[in-house]
C-alpha cells in the first residue's frame, strides 16, 4: 500500500503534512506538480523548508512546458476553462496510475470548513483520505498551524487567501489590486501575456483596463487625464498620460510565460 501526499505548496496541503508528522500517518511520497515561473517567488526556498521539515524529498512533476504550450494555445484560464487545473490533475492521476493495484491512498488536502469540495472524485485514484476534515481543521486554523512551525509562504497569505500561481485570473479584485501596486515586476509580465493571449485576463477586462480604473483611482484630476487620450499605433484609444501599456509588436512572438 502506497501513501502519497498530493502537495500544492499552500497552507492546506502544508498543514496536512504537519498533522501527518504530528500523528505519525503512513507516508511514502510527497508529490507535486511544478508549474515553473507562474508559481510565487520564493516557492524553492518553500520546498526546500518542506523536504527538511519532512525529512524526505519531494517528487517533483514539471509541468511547466506544458502549461506554456497551454497558454499559448488557450490563453487566460476561466470559471469554465480551467485548462491549468485539467493540465495538474491528468499529470498527477498519470502517476499514480502505477500504484493502484498494489494499493494506494491519497491525502489531499481540503479545510474542515471547506468539505463541499470533496464531492467530485471522478477523477481520483485509489482510496482519498482529508486529514484536515478528519482533525476538524479550519483554513484559518490551517493558517496557524504553518506559522507555527516557520512556514510563512513568503508573506504571500498576508494579502491573499490562495497560493495559487500569481497569474491566476481567479483572484478577487484586491488580490489583483495587491499584485498591481507590491508586485510590479510579476504585474507587468502579466500586461506581456495579456498581449499574446487570445482572451480577456476577466470577463470583459483586460490587464490594461484593470491597470486604467487603479490608476484613475489613485488619480482626482480625472477630466485633465482624459483629455490625454492619444491613439496608440495599434490605432487603440489608450491614456497616453498613464505610462502604463506596452505595444503588441514589442511582445507578440517572444515571451516566454
């Protein structure tokens, strides 16, 4: 019987392999999916404090070409084209195909407050066991409990309720208003993919449209700003004032996302 933990590198999966080491549950492997340069900066250092806190290696899955083809191929992920997801969840189930018949058990991890998301098992393998369900732990609780034993995430869950990747269309407006104004180096490759990409960041918003509303915000003298409209030479109306877009012809063909 094979026990592996499936790893996302966020506070649930954390805690899980904290009550794991806590209470002494069988464990085999640690597996996770690496996205590459879509995950926080600061995630190698988070993984290497796992392994030493685990005392064991993790299994890396690299996945990051793929989801490079799959952006290029589908752009920005949706409510309804979780594309990503699908990419994570088949690379996973790939591998652990192989233990099924000798026996496998997976441990995912799911809040106590979160248990509706438990519903779908379509696509698991082998028996699921939710350690944080089964000790009656909470997200926030979750939340404690890493800090409590020095993984702080890089200060990521300070501003955000998700280690998810930082170009995740899924966050809420704060959480993208956080990455436009602490995070400009990662906001602005997002602006470089929203360029390449076939569809809106959101439902009918753009990067740059997110970027002009957060800027008018910061902005009182709005009726002087708009007065500086300009044509760019995509013949696009943009707030030449605002300093903020980047041309198509200077991206198209040669990011690497």
């Amino acid at each position: 019987m094979k026990h592996i933990a499936l790893y996302s590198g966020g506070k649930d999966s954390t805690a899980v392999l904290i009550l794991i080491k806590k209470h002494g549950l069988p464990l085999d492997e640690i597996l996770y999916a690496d996205v590459g340069k879509w995950m926080w900066p600061g995630i190698d250092k988070h993984m290497k404090k796992v392994e030493e806190y685990m005392q064991m290696p993790v299994i890396y899955l690299d996945i990051s070409e793929q989801i490079q083809k799959g952006f290029k191929k589908w752009g920005f992920a949706s409510p309804l084209t979780r594309w990503c997801t699908g990419i994570k969840r088949d690379e996973m189930n790939r591998y652990l195909k192989q233990y099924v018949k000798e026996g496998l058990t997976q441990y995912v991890g799911i809040a106590f407050d979160e248990q509706h998301r438990t519903g779908n098992k379509r696509y698991q393998k082998g028996e699921i066991r939710y350690p944080l369900i089964e000790y009656n732990i909470t997200e926030a609780i979750a939340l404690k409990m890493c800090y409590k034993e020095g993984f702080d995430f890089g200060g990521v869950y300070e501003h955000r309720s998700r280690y998810n990747c930082w170009c995740c269309p899924l966050q809420t407006l704060d959480e993208l208003r956080i990455l436009f104004k602490y995070y400009p180096g990662l906001w602005k490759k997002m602006r470089e993919m929203q360029w390449i990409s076939h569809n809106d960041f959101r439902k009918d918003e753009t990067i740059m449209s997110l970027e002009h509303r957060w800027w008018m915000e910061q902005h009182s003298n709005k009726k002087k700003l708009w007065k500086n409209l300009i044509k760019s030479e995509s013949g696009e109306e943009c707030i030449g004032a605002c300093h903020l877009c980047v041309h198509r012809h200077n991206t198209q063909d040669k990011l690497e996302v």
